[in-house]
C-alpha cells in the first residue's frame, strides 16, 4: 500500500557539485585618481588575491569597487566542468537528497533520503 501512496507522488533528487565559474573583463581601465593613471582591472584583482585584502571570488563584486562601472562581465558557468562532490569533500555534509514533492505550495517538500550517514540512519528508524 506505501508503494502505491509513492508512486502517485512526484520526486525529485538534488545532489551537490562542483563548478568552475569565469568571470571576465570587460577591457575597460580603471582610472586611479592617487596616480593619475589607468590599471587594468585583472590587475587589482590579482593584488588584491595577492595582499590578502580578498580571499574569494565574490568579493571581487563586493570589495574591491569594481562591481559598478562596466568593470567585470557576469560570472558564467563553465559548462562540462561539473565534478560530484562526495559528504566528506563537504564537510560531512549531505551531497544527494531524494525528495517528495508536496501537493501544497505552502508545504515544503519532504525529504526522504540523504547521503549524510546520520541522517540516513534516522530515516532507516523511522521507516
């Protein structure tokens, strides 16, 4: 009877993974009022990379003022990059969740499975 109850229900499975993202220049200078000169804006993000005054990339957009000006183009998904991440690369952290989708919009979906083994366990009790 549970396996008819599952089969009329919609699922899904989300599992975690990891990207290469680019982000491009658009070729336009930087003009530093202290010098009075232009720098490349791949210049100040290697600086800053290097002096620590940054330690990833979103902090490209937020820190060090290039996000404003026509500086940098939109990150972009490198395609065919995607490598599966497994719990112990995350953290031991769940990398596969299996779901049932609920009927309601107002009710979040159920999760059913996991790859985390403290909560597979859990959910071995319960079912």
């Amino acid at each position: 009877m549970k396996i008819n109850n599952m089969a009329n229900k919609k699922h899904y499975v989300d599992y975690k993974v990891s990207v290469w993202l680019r982000i491009e220049t658009t070729g336009k200078s930087v003009f530093n009022t202290a010098s009075n000169s232009h720098t490349k804006p791949i210049e100040i993000i290697k600086n800053a990379f290097e002096k620590g005054h940054i330690t990833s990339p979103d902090e490209i957009y937020s820190s060090i003022g290039l996000a404003h000006g026509g500086y940098l183009k939109p990150e972009i998904v490198l395609h065919g990059s995607e490598e599966f991440i497994t719990p112990e690369e995350n953290n031991n952290q769940a990398t596969i969740e299996i779901y049932e989708k609920s009927d309601n919009p107002k009710v979040s979906d159920k999760l059913i499975w996991t790859n985390q083994t403290t909560l597979s366990e859990s959910f071995e009790n319960e079912n």
